[in-house]
C-alpha cells in the first residue's frame, strides 16, 4: 500500500507530465504556422506534424500545399 505522500508526488508528476503536453502541443502549431508563412514543402509540414490532428485553422493552408 502506498503512503500518502507517494500519492502525492504521482499525483503532481501526472499534473507535471499533462502540462508539459499542453505546452507541447501548442508549440507544434505555432511551428507549423510559421512554416505555412514561410512557404513550406509537404515534407515539413510531415515532420512537424508527426500524425496529429490539425487545427480547423491549419487545415486548409496545408491543403493548399499539397496540392
């Protein structure tokens, strides 16, 4: 059984490790739209990315650099 302290220090390093993905998450964006200004290829678009969802903003700019 753990102690309450043990709870504690999950409890926080859980509550840490979920801000870290927010703050993660949103700096992926950020990235992507300032390649999407700068022209980018379908390739950076990829490696930014890396399979998640896109905004509903995002989506058509990238559309336009597909095609």
């Amino acid at each position: 059984m753990m102690s309450e302290e043990n709870e504690d220090d999950i409890d926080l390093n859980l509550n840490s490790n979920h801000q870290t993905t927010k703050t993660e998450d949103h700096q992926w964006i950020n990235e992507l739209r300032i390649a999407l200004e700068r022209g980018c290829d379908l390739g950076s678009i990829r490696n930014i990315g890396q399979c998640r969802p896109l905004t509903d903003d995002l989506r058509l700019p990238v559309w336009k650099v597909r095609k």
